[in-house]
C-alpha cells in the first residue's frame, strides 16, 4: 500500500497560471461538483440504512454537520 | 431602485436568481442576468439566442476550465432531482454594476422606465470579462449587439 499524501499533478497546479479567471473557474465547479457528489451519496448512504454518525465519520465530519446539512431530504 | 423596471425587467432579475439558485452558483453574477435577459419576452430576439445557449456556453465554459487544469469530467446539463437548497445569495460586483448601467443607459435615452433593452444595452456597454467571453462563445459581438439593440429601440420609439 502507498500511504503517502495524495499528490496534486503538475497540470492541477501550473495549468493557464496566467488566466486566474480559468483556474478560478475550475475551482468553483469543481466545488459544485463535489457538493453534489455528496449528496446524492449521502442520500444513498441513508437508503441503505447507514446512521448519520458513520456518515459523519466516513465524510471526516460530525454526525450534527451531515445531519445539519442533509438531514431533511 | 426596482420601482424603474419595467414587469419583463423585474422577471430578468428574479429569473437570473433562480437560475443562480438551479445552477446552485454560490453568487448571482451578471452571467446570470444574461441568461435572465434571454428567459424575457424580447430576450431572444435582442440576443440572437436562447436561454438554453446560453446555459451551454457556461456549462461548456466549466467544462473547459476543469479541462485547462487536467480534470476532464462530463457536466450535467440539467440536473435533475431534488429541489435545491434555497439560501440568500448576494449579487456580486458585475451583476450590481449591469443594474446600475441599466438606469444609466434609460436615463441618457430619457427613457422613464428600465427595460430589458436596457438591461442588454448594460451588459454590452460594462463589458464584464466573463460576459465578453461568453458572449464570445455564443458567436455575439459586444458592439454588434449594442448597435442592433438601439436599432430595436428606435424603431419602437
């Protein structure tokens, strides 16, 4: 098993260094994107019957911060 | 400043919220208030597209920019599903200024009341670098479209 730190490619960092605007850009639809990667997996995470807490723990955050974010769907 | 606008201008600005909102962007831009201009009655055939065009281009645009940083994922185009989060978003800087400008462009028309005209006349004469480029994108020229849109307003007048 590799258990270094992930590394962040070369592209993710000296890509279009010159247009803030295009990484920028990058940056807020990848936010997006993972916001709604997330909830569609917490959704299916509480259709199989897992408990906030261990959603909290698998997502790195409080049981009261997934349930606050997500609990009324 | 809202008692100016004409009922389409007000629905460009309430559209451009909820589209904000759809696309779950963290603030309203003046890209939104385009493609809120392009929902209106006149919209289309002050811009020459559609909504939906309008909404490619900046799909496109994201795509693009992931793209530039090596991460190449399709994004959804509608996206279907549960109703969004409704929270309180703020207009940003650009999007305050095309509202500004719109006043400004009736005012040196000595028109009395904001129309979606104007809102047009706005987008072309800020220029926003986001918007010049997105208008790039849907083939429209900045100064094309300010000389097409007066032309429309005169031989309404």
């Amino acid at each position: 098993m590799d258990d270094r730190e992930p590394t962040v490619s070369a592209t993710l960092l000296d890509a279009d260094a010159d247009d803030p605007a295009t990484g920028l850009r990058a940056v807020v639809t990848l936010r997006r994107l993972a916001e709604r990667l997330e909830a569609e997996h917490v959704a299916r995470a509480r259709l199989a019957g897992w408990t906030w807490e261990r959603i909290g723990d698998a997502l790195g955050v409080s049981r009261q911060a997934v349930h606050k974010k997500h609990g009324r769907s | 400043m809202f008692e100016h606008f004409s009922a389409d201008a007000v629905k460009v600005v309430h559209a451009a919220v909820a589209e904000a909102q759809r696309c779950e962007d963290p603030v309203i831009s003046a890209e939104h208030l385009l493609v809120g201009i392009a929902t209106a009655r006149d919209g289309p055939r002050l811009l020459g597209v559609e909504a939906d065009d309008v909404r490619r281009a900046r799909s496109d645009r994201d795509r693009d920019a992931l793209a530039a940083v090596g991460i190449d994922v399709a994004l959804e185009r509608h996206v279907p599903g549960r109703p969004r989060r409704r929270r309180h978003r703020r207009f940003t800087r650009d999007a305050k200024g095309v509202l500004d400008e719109a006043l400004k462009q009736a005012i040196g028309l000595q028109h009395r009341r904001i129309g979606v005209e104007h809102l047009v006349l706005a987008v072309t004469a800020r220029c926003d670098d986001d918007v010049v480029r997105l208008l790039d994108r849907l083939g429209i020229d900045t100064d094309r479209l300010r000389a097409t849109t007066l032309d429309t307003i005169r031989r309404a007048a």
